[in-house]
C-alpha cells in the first residue's frame, strides 16, 4: 500500500486540490465594449439569417419542410460565422432538442442561469446578453458571449405545447430527435441562446 506511487499520487492530488493554487485557477474579467459590440454583431446575424429562411420556408413550403431549415440549414450558418471569424458560434437551448449540440454546459449553462434570474425580475429576453474573458490556468485568454434567444409565435409550431403540434410534425420529431426535449415552451420564455467561444 505505501507504495511511492501512490504516495506520489497522493501528493499530486493534494497539490491540485489547494483552491489558492494559481496554477490551477481561472481568472474572469469583464470584456471590453468593443469586443461586446462585434460579438453581438456575429450574434445577430445569426438570428437575422436563420429568422428569414425560417420564415421563407414556413410561408412557401410549410412547418414539416421547415424542419430541415432547423436541422440542416441553422448549423450551416453557425459554421459558416465560426469559419468567417474563427470563433466558435452555436446555438444551446434551456431545454435541447439537438442532445448533441444544443445542450448547455459550463459558462453557456451559467449564462442561461443568469439570463432565466434577470427575465424574473422582469428583463426583456432580447436586450439579455452575457459577456466574460476569462484567463487559463495555461494563460490562454477566451472571450465567451451569449446572447439570449426568446420564444416567438412562428416557433410554437415546433417548440410548443405538445399538444398543440401537428401530427406531421410530432412523427417528424420523433423520428429525428428522440431524445426531444424542446418542447412545452410559451412565446416570450426563454429558449437558449446563441453562444460565442473566441480565442484571444
Ligand atoms: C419547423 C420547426 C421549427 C421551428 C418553426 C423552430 N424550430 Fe427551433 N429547432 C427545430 C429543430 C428541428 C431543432 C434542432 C436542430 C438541430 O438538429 O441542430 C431546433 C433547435 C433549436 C435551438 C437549438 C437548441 C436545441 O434545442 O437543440 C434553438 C435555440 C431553437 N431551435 C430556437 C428556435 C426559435 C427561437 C424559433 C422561432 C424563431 C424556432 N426555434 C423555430 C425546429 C424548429
């Protein structure tokens, strides 16, 4: 049992688990307005882009063709932004749908958190945005930015109650997202946001 490695071991883990380690701490600072404002600019683009071919679909070929505007067409977007400006741009919902890509954790999770707290007493959802650079134990700097994404009316036919959804829809849900749990939500709550990772 007294064995050097897992006295070692032992001592490492000790080490590591010290919270004033400076070595093993991220530091948080806020960003800077400008950094905030192209954020936001890539941010908008997204909604902007993904609203209008949302909305062109829905109106000429109606909600079940629409959902290949969500599944293909949204993440195309996102990687076109994340290749332009070398950031990594997504979308994450309080609820996903998308388990693999649309699930929040870490700092998107945090925002969201501090997005639901602010709309309870009583924010607008689309004037929410969440902006932080934080610092690697390595030194690496990241600028994380979050923009909060709100329920409108168009979006009920596919995130609403679920019983308000069409049988078309609810099969096409099945089949493709089974894991779904992006339903059940009202216009104006919260549904995700569109979250920015850029290296600094
Ligand atoms: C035609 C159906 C449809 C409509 C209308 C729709 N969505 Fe979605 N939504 C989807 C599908 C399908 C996905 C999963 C996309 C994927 O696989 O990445 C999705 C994913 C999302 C995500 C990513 C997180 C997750 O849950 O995976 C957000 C955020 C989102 N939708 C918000 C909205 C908002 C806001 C509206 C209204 C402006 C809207 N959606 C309208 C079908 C729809």
């Amino acid at each position: 049992m007294n064995s050097p490695l897992i006295l070692s071991l032992t001592l490492l883990l000790g080490a590591c688990a010290t919270p004033e380690d400076a070595r093993v701490v991220s530091k948080t600072e806020p960003a800077s307005p400008e950094q905030i404002e192209a954020s936001r600019a890539v941010a908008k683009s997204l909604a902007t882009q993904l609203g209008g071919k949302l909305k062109q679909e829905l109106e000429t070929r109606g909600p079940e063709s629409a959902i290949g505007v969500c599944k293909v067409i949204a993440p195309q977007i996102a990687a076109d932004l994340s290749k332009q400006t070398g950031w990594q741009v997504g979308r994450v919902g309080t609820r996903a749908r998308n388990a693999a890509t649309g699930t929040a954790s870490g700092w998107n999770a945090q925002a969201l958190g501090v997005f639901a707290e602010r709309m309870q007493q009583g924010e607008k959802p689309d004037a929410l945005e969440f902006a932080e650079i934080v610092t690697a134990p390595s030194g690496t700097r990241t600028l994380h930015y979050a923009k909060a994404i709100a329920m409108q009316p168009m979006c009920l036919t596919c995130h609403g109650a679920t019983e308000n959804l069409s049988a078309g829809i609810k099969a096409r849900l099945q089949a493709d997202y089974p894991l779904d749990r992006a339903t059940g939500y009202s216009v104006g709550e919260l549904r995700g946001a569109v979250v920015i990772t850029r290296p600094l």
